[in-house]
C-alpha cells in the first residue's frame, strides 16, 4: 500500500500540470496570458494579507514575551483540573486559536517534555492538527474579502474550537 501511494504522490503534480495544459490547449485558452493574471491577484492578496500577518505575530511575540501565556496558564490551571485538561496543555489551548505555527513549535515541546505516546503529548498532537486558527482564519479572511460583517463566524469558531479541545482530550484519554 505505501509503495501505491508513494508512486501516486510521485506522478500526481506532473499528471494535474499536464492535465491543465491539455484542458488549456483544447480550449485554445490563453495559458501564459491566465498565469500571469493568476500570479498578479496572488501577489496583490499577498500584500493585502501582510499587515494582518504581521499583526498577529506580534501579537503572539507580545503575549510570550510579556509572561502573559503563563500568567494566564497558572490562572487557568485551578480550573482546568475539575475540568479533566492537563496543566501542561492550557497554554497551547491558549495560543492554537491564535497560531498555528506558534502553537506547533508549542507542541513540540510539549511533546519533548511530557512525550509523545502519553495522554499529554497525543492530546497536543491531536489538537494541532484538528482545531483551528479561530483568530488567524478570521483576521485574513476578513481583512482581505470585502466581508466585513463576522456575524456568527467568530462565535461559530469559538465553539466549534472549545468542541475541537473536548474531543481531543476526551478521544486520546480513550485511546
């Protein structure tokens, strides 16, 4: 099975290049004409994202730096126990819906020190890779589309994440 899929990972990108460029021929479409269009509005929406981007890594750099993550860990931590989440965990609850990338060197080194076949360490495995962004998806996708109104987005995130962080712990103390 591996050595499947590894050939098909292998081909993929060539076989859907070429499978545009045929598309693109049979529809006498201006290929060069369309990726010069394409790179131009990823370009721009690149520079439009860039504050927003910025602004979030500071941010983040902000609240690591000030001691405010782990103010906000022993804060927490009394009511995390009843609660049935690990300590050790609190501060990538708190920075996942911030920073992905953030909360993924946090992992690692939850990982590094807790380990990673313990409860610990596949909670934090399992909630980086299933929750979301909730802040990040929301600070691009409504700083760069011309949606301002959030309505139920950030709610619906915000749920949608505490749900995430139950399953999470529920599912690896199962496992």
């Amino acid at each position: 099975m591996s050595l499947i899929l590894s050939s098909i990972s292998l081909f993929f990108i060539p076989a859907l290049i070429t499978i545009i460029l045929v598309h693109g021929l049979r529809n006498k479409t201006p290929m060069y004409d369309c990726f010069v269009n394409g790179a131009k509005d990823g370009l721009r929406t690149a520079v439009e994202m860039l504050p927003f981007i910025i602004a979030i890594f500071i941010g983040i750099q902000s609240l690591t730096v000030s001691g405010a993550i782990e103010f906000l860990k022993d804060l927490l931590a009394p009511i995390s126990s009843p609660l049935g989440i690990p300590e050790e965990l609190i501060s990538l609850i708190l920075l996942r819906p911030i920073s992905g990338s953030g909360s993924l060197v946090l992992a690692e080194q939850i990982m590094r020190e807790s380990g990673t076949d313990g409860l610990i360490g596949r909670a934090a495995s399992v909630m980086t890779g299933s929750c979301e962004t909730v802040f990040y998806v929301l600070a691009i996708y409504f700083g760069v589309t011309s949606v301002k109104k959030m309505r139920h987005a950030f709610h619906a995130g915000l749920i949608g994440y505490v749900v995430g962080v139950a399953a999470s712990i529920a599912i690896c103390r199962v496992m």
